[in-house]
C-alpha cells in the first residue's frame, strides 16, 4: 500500500516529559479517509474528524500552533473542536489542551493522563480532560463510531489508539514511531518495551490491507509497516534480554551494543547508547498496573 507524501523530516528532540521537534515549516494538511484529514506539524501528528456533527481531533501539538491549528482546521471545516483527543500526556500532544479547551472544546483522556496533566498544570487547569476513561470510549460523531482504547505501559501509562472503524483509519499515538527506528519508552512515566508489543500485536488483527495507520511520529503507513514495526521490536527486545542474562548491569549492558546488529539510524535526541539505556530499564522492572 502506497501512499503519495510530500512530508517534512522529523527532527526531534527529547525531554523525559515531552518529546518535540525542531522543524519550523508550516502545517501539512491531507485526506487519509471517509471525512477524516491527517494534520503534521512540530509535533504529534493530529487526526481530523470531520462531518454533518463537525469536528474533533486527536492530539494539538504545542500551544504556539493552536492558531494556525486552528485555521488548518477552518480550511476542512470548522476551527471550533468539540473534542479533542490525547492520546497521552507528553506536551508535544497536548500542548495545545488549553487554548482548545479555552473555546469550549471538551478534552478526552485516560485516567492517567488526567493524573499526570493535573500534577504538571493544577488541578484547576483548562488543559486537563474533562471526560477521563479507564478500558477504552466510544465517539458516535460525524456518523463514525471512534473507539478510543487504553493500552498500558506502552509508551507511557496513559496511551491510547483511536479506531475509527468507518474511515478504517487507526492512530497508533506514540506507541508507533514511523521514523525507521526503535521508539521512545517513557519508562519514568509507566512505559514498557513489554507494553508497545503488547499494543501493537493487538491492533494488527484489527487492520486490513486497506487500513491507514498514523503513527504519532513520521508518514502515515499501513499494516505491513505496522508489523514490520512489531518484528523490529520483538528483535530489539530479544537483543537485550540475552545481553541481559547473568546478572550484567546497565553500563556493561549498554557497553556490549547488543543494538547493534539492527543497523538502525538514531538521533541525536534518542542515541543508541540512550535507547539502550531505556530498553533494559523498561526490562528489568515489572510496571505496576
């Protein structure tokens, strides 16, 4: 399944609280379904429900976009959001919750997320949900049933995938980096290398040759890319746990590069020496559910 992008480079950089990038060029707006539009940016890539009811998105990316956000929206329909969807807490993804909020947009999360955004803003805050869930919720809007399910200890504690079942559309959140590498697991804020293959073995059985899958990073894609990013994963985690036995700690582990027979390409944000670092941490500790 191809599709013809014309998409800007994802350069990023990384906080353990929000992972951002640097590219300063103007949003990126195209179709990717039945009344449904991708949106990219400086940040988390938004999901565009449009129709008869009006509009909704799936992540806001930083809080300096929400203007032009908001006009990208206008030129498919509407710049007023009656939901707005995070998929999970990091800013890059909900920088925006406030200005949304601010006019009159209803944000939506996982408990967790509404945890971790109250700690970081106040309990008062605009940029907290308003509508939080635990398993998963269903949007009935625009004639589209969006089913929003929580997967823990992915990339956070607080990741959720939107199913819009109509459109035959998922995005994926953070759970999926579409960048030709290994993801960045939040293991400080409840993630797991367990967790993401964990998510992604479920939602492949939902997917068809037809589905377009957004990840929360890099160009739209499809099942087989999906699962290709799975095996990667699988890989990835086998690498470790064998460099992982007899007992070795972290600094012998990272000094080994068990990664290194991958052949991946790593960013300055997220090295090699990082993402192994991460790796085994989100190994060594069972998460708590």
């Amino acid at each position: 399944m191809k599709f013809p992008l014309a998409l800007s480079a994802f350069l990023l950089l990384c906080t353990q609280s929000a992972i951002a990038d640097d590219h300063k060029g103007p949003l990126t707006v195209m179709p990717v379904g039945k009344q449904l539009n991708v949106i990219y940016g400086q940040g988390g890539n938004i999901a565009v429900s449009h129709g008869k009811d009006g509009l909704y998105i799936i992540d806001d990316q930083f809080a300096r976009l929400s203007n032009d956000i908001k006009k990208a929206l206008g030129d498919i329909k509407t710049n007023k959001a009656e939901f707005v969807v995070s998929t999970h807490h990091h800013g890059d993804h909900t920088g925006g919750n406030e200005n949304f909020a601010n006019d009159g947009s209803h944000i939506i999360a996982h408990h967790n997320v509404h945890k971790r955004l109250e700690t970081k803003h106040g309990k008062n805050a605009k940029a907290l949900p308003v509508i939080s869930f635990g398993d998963d919720l269903t949007l009935h809007f625009n004639n589209e049933h969006a089913n929003i399910k929580h997967y823990p200890h992915a990339h956070t504690d607080g990741d959720s995938v939107v199913f819009f079942t109509k459109a035959n559309v998922i995005h994926m959140g953070d759970i999926y980096f579409n960048l030709g590498g290994l993801p960045f697991i939040d293991v400080d804020n409840g993630g797991s290398v367990d967790g993401i293959i964990d998510a992604v073995t479920d939602v492949l059985p939902h997917a068809d040759d037809k589905t377009v899958i957004i990840p929360g990073h890099g160009k739209i894609t499809d099942k087989t890319a999906l699962a290709e990013y799975l095996t990667l994963m699988k890989k990835a985690k086998s690498l470790m746990v064998n460099a992982m036995k007899e007992g070795k700690n972290q600094a012998q582990v990272v000094a080994l590069k068990p990664l290194d027979s991958l052949n991946l390409t790593y960013s300055d944000w997220l090295s090699q020496e990082r993402t192994t670092e991460l790796f085994y941490r989100g190994l060594s500790v069972k998460p708590h559910h």
